[in-house]
C-alpha cells in the first residue's frame, strides 16, 4: 500500500510526498482521536448527541481510520526508501489501484487462455525488468532481475522465508516441519539431515532409472499408433521416486497394485486442488471439500505403511539397516530412519516433499524436451551421433556426464553454485550446455515463485530513473519472479532468446558472474539442491538416452502455443485436453517414435 501511482511521482517534488503523508495522515488521526475522545466524555455523561450531524461524526471518524493508517504507511516506507538509498520501481497501470480487481480480472483472462505467461512477457517488456503491481491482498514486487533472485534464494535468503501462497497450499499435506515448508533453524536441521543422503556414489546408481526407462519404452505402441507420452513419463517418475524413496515402486507402468494407483490418482488430485486453495487465501474455509480432507488421510497412510515397515525391520535387526539392497540399490527412507532421533511423522513429511518437488520436475522436463525433439530433426541426428559414440553399452554416469550436447552443465549451470565461477572454467574443462538444459531455459518447469519479506529489506536492482539503484522491500511484502521471462530475456540470451537453438552455449563461455538460468532445484529454495540436482539428472540423461537409441524421430509440425503452460508451470492450471496436445506422439514401425 505504500507506492504511490506514477502520476505522483511526476507531479510532486522529490522530498515533498513522504511529508504530505505524513501531515495527511496526522491530521486524519487528529481528527479520530479528537472525536474518539469527544464520543466517549457524552457518553460517559449521558450526554447523548441527537442530531443527524453529530451522529455522522463517529462514523466518519471510523472510515478514516483505514486511510489514515495507508498515508502513514506510505510515508513510513518513503522515509526508509531514502535512508536506504533506494530508488522507486515502476508501478502497473492499475484502474483499481486500492485492491488491484483490474489484474486479477485480466490474469484469469490469460490464464484461461492459457496465454498468461506470455502476457507478463508484454507487460515487462512496457515497464521494465521490475515493478510494483497490485492484488487484493497486497502491492507485489515483479522481477526478473538475476540480481534480485541472487539476493532472494542466497545473499539475503534469511530475509525471504516459505511464506504465504506457496508455503499454504502444500503445508496440509506435508506439515510444519518438512524442508519444503520449514524456516529458520527448523529448515536448516532437515537440510543438515538430508543432504548426507545425496552422495554421488547413491544417486550414480543408474538400476533404478534403467528399470523404470524400460517399462516406459515397453509401454509405447510398436503398430505407428499415437502414445500420449507425458502421461506415461508422469508415470514413469513416480515409478522411479517411489523406488528411490521407498524401496518399493508403485509400478503404474506395469502392474500397480490398487494401493498403487489410489496413491498416484489421489496425489494427482491433491497437489492440483492444493494450487486452487492456494489462490484462495483467506477465503481457503469456505472450500469444503470432503474429497481433500479423505485424499489426505491416503496419500499419509500410504507413506506410514512403509514408514512402519522399516521401523520395525531397524528394531528387529538392533537398528542395523541394511541400507543397500543389492537387488534395488540404495534406499532412501532407510537412511532416513536409519538416524537417530527421527519420528514417522517427521520422516513422511520429507519423504512427500522430495516426490512432490521430484516427480513433475523430471516429468515436465522431459515432456517438453520429447516435444521439441519431435519437430527438431537436425537436434535428434546430432543426439544420435553422440549417442552411437557408446557403441550399445550402457553408459555409466561419468560417460554420461560427458556427452557434451545431451548433458546439461553439472556445476557451471548450478544455481547459486554459479555465482562463485572462477576463470579456469573458461578452458577446456568448460561443457557445453545442452539440450536438456536448454528445455529448462525455454520451458521451465517452475515457471513463477514468491516470497515473502520477513523484514524490512531491499533488493539490488530494479529502482531509479535506469533501473540500476535497490529497491526497498518492506515487511511482509510479496517477491514474485518469473523464470520464463528471465531465460528469455534479449538483453541476455541474443535476439533469438525465444528459439530454440542449443548451438548458442557453444558460442558463450562463462566470462560473466552469474549465470540467468534457474533449474527447478534452485527455484523457491535456500542455498541448497532440491532433490538434488545430481538426482535429477540421470533420470533425465538415462530416459533421453535409451530413446534415442535406434529411434528415428521425423519432424511433427505444430506450434506449443496452446499446451505450453502444461509442461511451462503449475500443472493444476490446465485442463486435460491441454496436455495431453502439449505432448503426443507418433509411433513408427518396430517401435520407433515420429
């Protein structure tokens, strides 16, 4: 509520409005005091007032307290602004600049078009990189400024708490405690216990991908029938999250038992109502959905059953886990259950965090990057060539690492690891980005997030006259930015940023601090991995992989315009018929993919 309209700052001088509030909002309260306390002494006295006029005092008195208050917030901020050295960001040409109606009003408009995307891309392009928009709830700020993000999720993520939308519509399913939802010291102890479990040696087993790679290259049509392939890839990362989780798949691709796919269709429905909920805010009560409360009570229990499982088999063998199955590999709820201290509460909410974060990140990447393949001939033949270089041996994970135009950079493209880039990574050490990487810069899977200011604090960039001066960001205010805007921005990318053209990473070396591009790992969390990246990666490099083996892929023709967001953003946004046009394919003779 303290940004003033854009008209103010042309009209009034630079030191007068901050003052002009604050006199404003003084004489308002003035005023409310004075006929708070008039009110009282008549009352008290049995006084009573009797004319229409006297009456209307009280009453006015009431409504000016709300504006009152917002003259003295403005000028609260105004004053911390310049102490600080910050300059104003651009504000949204509301019509209804008290509870933003005009942006919500055109947001669900593109959003049911799904062009909402696209339409932040116009709107950034008219105001710049960062500006101030009205909700009903609150003034946001926009970005899409590396700078701001750095100061976001690293320099300042003390300042920038799992707050409001986001932590509200996933903490019913996963609670307080889960690292997806916690702050403060209680995040930074499921981080400290977590991460142990991400070594390379555990998350280099490729079995379990491979497994779960062939039930999905099983379950395409080999008669050149249509393969609604995002489907199945949804399928095929919850297989191989549940495995990795669990130790035991849910197997949706091949025989799941009805355990199974009550789990699968309920975690669907949950996740996507939870993003409905989400926008509801406080309204969140009035959504009475018994099919919520009980899909709740599934998607736990199902957790527990395993939970329960190993907690017994630590107790019998004196809490000596058998933590590497030599038939399924390494299991993570062993580990987990494995340390001291840990509750079957505490340990299912982790657990439902990394499929929740784990499952659609793999999913989407790969639906948007078979998508693209589909129309890209010359992109599949150069895949090809590098993919034949293994001669039919399955490859281990540092002959993954090194095919150059499959792989995504490991360390160099690592959100916030990039920051700390030296020069020597400007030699021959330096890999290409790749393919995949160049889906999560064109499509990525985690298209928009916020957070919310936990104190008052500022931002690098996106203030002044040139955008350059901070920007002040007072308690409690919303930080929104937009990754597809930021991977397809001109100024950074090249003219042709919208294209998709992987050749362009072998023309930029690393020469600058920080690199714009924000995997799904580094989106809305501290300074660390989500299901780690390392994780992520070889189930995308192993399933990219075997595909392409022996596989001719002719150009599709179409555009994505209209199934985009299906593969670009929050999934419960969009209909069915929406994603299932984003990706599907053709299957040509001896199973091969069209």
């Amino acid at each position: 509520l303290f940004v003033s309209a854009p008209e103010e700052r042309l009209t009034l001088p630079s030191m007068a409005r901050e003052y002009l509030y604050l006199t404003s909002s003084a004489v308002l309260g003035s005023y409310v005091l004075w006929t708070a306390a008039e009110t009282y002494f008549r009352w008290s006295h049995d006084s009573h007032l009797t004319s229409s006029h006297a009456h209307a005092r009280p009453i006015l008195a009431a409504l000016l307290v709300l504006p009152g208050l917002i003259l003295y917030n403005k000028a609260w901020n105004l004053f911390q602004m310049k102490a600080r050295n910050c300059g104003e960001a651009p504000v949204y040409p509301h019509t209804d600049p008290v509870f933003g109606s005009d942006w919500v009003r055109a947001s669900l408009a593109r959003q049911r078009e799904h062009g909402l995307l696209e339409w932040w891309q116009t709107v950034f392009d008219k105001l710049g990189d960062t500006w101030w928009v009205k909700t009903p709830m609150a003034w946001v700020l926009m970005t899409s400024e590396p700078e701001n993000l750095k100061a976001v999720l690293a320099s300042s993520f003390e300042d920038f708490p799992i707050t409001g939308p986001r932590k509200e519509a996933v903490l019913p399913i996963l609670g307080p405690d889960a690292i997806f939802t916690a702050n403060g010291e209680v995040w930074h102890g499921a981080r400290a216990m977590m991460r142990p479990t991400f070594v390379r040696n555990q998350i280099a087993d490729l079995n379990c991908f491979e497994r779960h790679v062939g039930d999905l290259i099983g379950r395409i049509p080999k008669d050149g029938g249509t393969v609604d392939l995002q489907a199945l890839l949804y399928m095929m990362t919850m297989d191989s999250a549940t495995d990795f989780m669990f130790g035991h798949s849910t197997d949706m691709l091949t025989t799941p038992s009805p355990e199974a796919r009550e789990f699968t269709s309920t975690f669907e429905y949950i996740t996507t109502r939870s993003a409905i909920r989400s926008r509801l805010g406080l309204l969140t009560f009035l959504d009475n959905d018994k099919k919520w409360d009980e899909g709740l009570k599934i998607i736990h229990r199902f957790c527990d059953t395993y939970v329960e499982r190993v907690r017994a088999e630590l107790e019998a063998n004196e809490k000596k886990a058998n933590k590497e199955d030599p038939e399924r590999g390494y299991v993570f709820l062993n580990e987990m259950m494995a340390q001291p201290g840990m509750t079957p509460e505490y340990v299912r909410a982790q657990l439902l965090s990394m499929i929740l974060a784990g499952r659609d990140t793999t999913a989407s990447t790969l639906s948007a990057l078979f998508w693209i393949l589909a129309r890209r001939g010359d992109v599949v033949k150069r895949l090809r060539v590098e993919v034949e270089e293994l001669q039919g041996s399955k490859p281990t994970w540092e002959e993954m690492k090194d095919m150059k135009y499959l792989n995504m950079v490991l360390k160099e493209g690592r959100f916030p690891n990039a920051a700390r880039r030296s020069t020597r990574d400007t030699g021959a050490g330096f890999r290409v980005l790749t393919v995949a990487y160049l889906v999560l810069r064109l499509y990525p899977t985690v298209a928009t997030m916020s957070r919310g200011a936990a104190r008052d604090t500022t931002l690098p960039v996106g203030g002044g006259p040139d955008g350059k001066s901070p920007v002040f960001i007072p308690k409690g205010t919303s930080v929104r930015w937009s990754s597809f805007r930021l991977h397809r921005r001109k100024d950074l990318y090249g003219e042709d940023a919208d294209e998709f053209r992987p050749e362009r990473w072998e023309e930029r070396r690393p020469s600058y601090v920080f690199t714009p591009i924000l995997t799904p790992h580094s989106m809305g969390l501290h300074p660390l991995f989500w299901r780690s990246p390392d994780m992520h990666r070889p189930a995308v490099r192993a399933d990219a992989d075997e595909l392409l083996r022996g596989e001719d892929l002719a150009d599709v023709q179409g555009d994505l315009a209209e199934g985009r967001q299906a593969v670009a953003a929050d999934r419960g946004d969009h209909d069915e018929a929406a994603e299932r046009r984003a990706v599907e394919f053709h299957t040509g003779l001896g199973g091969r993919l069209g």
